[in-house]
C-alpha cells in the first residue's frame, strides 16, 4: 500500500489527448505549454514540423499552423527573453544538423538566421542545452558526423542576437569542457554549478 507520502506525490493526467509524439521538444509561456516536432510513429525517421499548443486555462490542444516550421526532432530548445524560442540541432529526416531556428512568439513567425563555427561535416542530435547568466547557449551533448554519431562528448557556446531574426547569425565555439559522449540527457544550471543528468553513454551498439 502506498504511503501518504507516495500518494501525495503522484501525478494527475493533465490532459488525456494531444499529440502522440517522441523525440519533440517543447516549452512554457504565457500559460500555455508549447510542442514541436518529434517523431509519431515507432521506429519513423521522418521528424515533424507541427507546433501545437495546449492552454492550461482552457485545457484544450490547437495547432499553430506558422508557414516556415522546421520539420526537427532529436533537438533541442530554449526560450530568451520570453518571447524568442530557438531551436538548435536536431535530425531533419535527411542528415543531422547544427543550423539554428527562431520561433518570435510575438509575432508567431518562424525565422532561420545563419549559423557560422560549427565543424564541417558534422551535426548535432539528442543533445542539451540551456542559457548562461552571460546571455550564452551552453550546447552539451554528442556532436557527430552527418548520419553517423562518433564516440566522443562536445561542448559549445553559441551566440547570437534573436531579436535580428533572419538577419541575424548565431556563432558556434567550443567550450573548454571535459564531459562523456551522452546523448538524450538534460542540462540545468544551478547558480554557477553545472548539472549534466543521465544519457546514454557512446556504447551506441
């Protein structure tokens, strides 16, 4: 029998509908909870480009149908200033990539800047990231070539000005960070502690 502890601690169903996704990233603003892209089916290599939103007032889904969404999944997100989401990496059903996506919620428009840094070749997939106080992305996760991970862990920072938009261009650097190949974790950063947590190792087999 569960304890009074456990019981308190157990999750409600939210919402019993709703996109039936993996590999999909997702976010909160505004009351709502934000979702894009992912994978629907098992085993599916062709990622989607849908975004939807659910309203936590409402407590109902709708898709947001916004000319110019990236079909992505495997990648991952962060929201600047409460208004810019970006995108950065993920698998396009084709290869891996390391181009950069902005979402301006404001104006509910889909916006590609140029990406510059990243090495040749390569691309990033079931990575982490999280925005330093300095204004910075903190990227960790397996860096790899095109279609096939290499066994080895990456760090970057990358920057850039969401405000310019498609204008705009997001810089790629490594950061000096020694870490394990992993994939499909998470990063948080705790006042100036950095906190990598689970993944997959680089036994890829």
């Amino acid at each position: 029998m569960a304890t009074a502890e456990q019981q308190a601690a157990q999750l409600d169903v939210l919402s019993p509908v709703g996109p039936v996704l993996a590999y999909h990233v997702g976010w909160i603003a505004d009351g709502a909870l934000y979702v894009h892209g992912g994978i629907n089916k098992v085993g599916s290599k062709t990622p989607s480009f849908r975004l939807h939103r659910f309203d936590f007032d409402e407590g109902t889904w709708s898709e947001l149908r916004v000319p110019g969404a990236p079909a992505l999944s495997h990648h991952a997100c962060v929201v600047v200033s409460g208004r810019y989401v970006v995108l950065i990496g993920g698998w396009t059903g084709h290869e891996r990539t390391s181009d950069v996506h902005l979402f301006d919620m404001a104006s509910s428009r889909w916006l590609t800047p140029r990406t510059v840094g990243f090495p040749t070749g390569a691309g990033l997939s079931s990575h982490a990231a999280t925005q330093l106080a300095c204004g910075s992305i903190l990227v960790v996760g397996r860096e790899g070539s095109l279609r096939m991970q290499r066994k080895f862990g990456s760090a970057f920072l990358l920057r850039g000005n969401p405000a310019l938009g498609g204008t705009g261009v997001f810089t790629y650097s490594e950061f000096p960070l020694s870490t394990a190949s992993r994939s499909g974790h998470s990063v948080h950063v705790v006042g100036s502690t950095l906190i990598i947590l689970g993944g997959r190792n680089d036994q890829v087999g």
